[in-house]
C-alpha cells in the first residue's frame, strides 16, 4: 500500500490565484511528521513546510499553509497568491517516528502557474 | 543557511563501470541520505546511514551499492557494475538527528547517465 498518495499528478493556477495540492498518507504511527518539498526545472529539491502530528495548528510559512486533517490522514498544501516562480514539482513527504530512518515521497504533482 | 554538497553534478559512464558518488553533508548533522529519482519522477529512498553503519536500506540497494564515510566530511555511494537503468538524478542528504521532525536537507544532485 502507498504510504503517501499524490492524486493529482498535474495541475494549473492563474497568477496571484490560491490552489492547493493533496497529499494523504497512511500509518499506524501516532508520531510522525509530514513535509512539502518544491522542485524547480533545475533539481534542486527545496524545504517548504513541516508538520507534526501533535502539531494542533496547520503550519504556516510565508504564502504556504498545510491543511492538516489527521482524521483523514491528509496533508494538503495550499500556495496563496500564485506567482509564475511557483511553476514546479511539489512532493509531499513523510517521517515516521518508530523503527524508521527514511523519509518516504509521494509521486508528485506538477504544478504550472499561468500568466 | 548551510548547503550539502555533491559532486559531480553530472556523471556519464559505460554500462558495467564502477562510478562513485560523492556527497559533503552538513557538518553538525548525523544522518546521512541517499536518494534516486528517475526521469524527474518519484524519489525513491535509497539508504540512510548513521555513526559509520547503514542505518536502513531500501530494496533498490542492492549488492552493486555501497556506502561509506571515508574521513570526517565526505559521504560516498558507490555502484560497482553500473547498468542501463541506473540512469537516474542522485540526491544525498542529511538530517541533524534522527526524530521524526527532523528536516531533511538535499544536495543538488548527480546526475547519472549509464550508456
């Protein structure tokens, strides 16, 4: 079974629109700590926002905030005010906190912002 | 904010040839990463490696890899008799410690091209 499910594997904004990117995962695990990662068309994989399971507040950095709903068991990652730089790859991520040294990504979703 | 480092960013070999990529993580961190990602696609967990041991491995890690800590900064995985379909971006990365909310810093990738 996947342990993190990336639906969508692409999708289009208008400039300065919201949109948001879904991520559910799976584990049995009550510690464990979920995280969005962009990839620009040049590789680099680059940090954007950390959540915790305990964590009672959605993360928020800057235009990214994490819709957390531990129910659910979803993680979605909602990109206010798109800009063109947006453009990429968004990978969500998960650390399970028991018996675990790896980090486990979903397969993706491509994000193209629109002028 | 500090950087892992990788070199080189890309490498092309013959099928069968031994290639050994190299990685410097943050100086403070502890846990060492490798990761694969095919074609831009998923990325794939490859080894975590922690006080000069594998800490975990995934089923990609095969007998033809193999990782190490030569000195005190560099991290290198090694892949004996490359094939067609080890082709793929390399990712190194390293967390301080081990907890679950740990964030996960990458490199900027090698680039493996095996013909």
């Amino acid at each position: 079974a996947q342990k993190i499910t990336q639906t969508q594997p692409g999708m289009f904004v208008q400039e300065k629109e919201a949109v948001t990117l879904d991520c559910t995962y799976d584990t049995s695990d009550q510690s464990y700590g979920l995280f969005w990662y962009k990839q620009p068309s040049s590789g680099e994989m680059i940090f954007l926002i950390y959540q915790g399971s305990y964590d009672e507040q959605n993360a928020t950095e800057g235009r990214y905030s994490l819709n957390f709903q531990k129910a659910r068991k979803s993680a979605n990652l909602v990109i206010s005010a798109s800009q063109l730089g947006d453009s990429a790859m968004y990978f969500c991520a998960m650390r399970e906190g028991a018996g675990t040294y790896k980090y486990i990504f979903g397969t993706g979703t491509r994000l193209k912002v629109l002028a | 904010e500090p950087e892992v480092t990788q070199t080189p960013s890309h490498q092309v070999t013959q099928m069968g040839q031994e290639v050994i990529l190299r990685c410097v993580p943050i100086s403070n961190h502890l846990y060492f990463y490798w990761y694969r990602q095919i074609l831009g696609q998923k990325v794939e967990f490859l080894v975590s490696f922690y006080n000069n041991e594998i800490s975990e491995k995934s089923e990609i890690f095969d007998d033809q890899f193999s990782v190490e800590r030569p000195d005190g900064s560099n991290f290198t995985l090694k892949i004996r008799s490359t094939k067609l379909e080890d082709s793929a971006m390399y990712f190194c990365a390293s967390t301080r410690d081990s907890y679950y909310n740990e964030k996960l810093f990458f490199g900027s990738g090698t680039q493996l091209s095996v013909l």
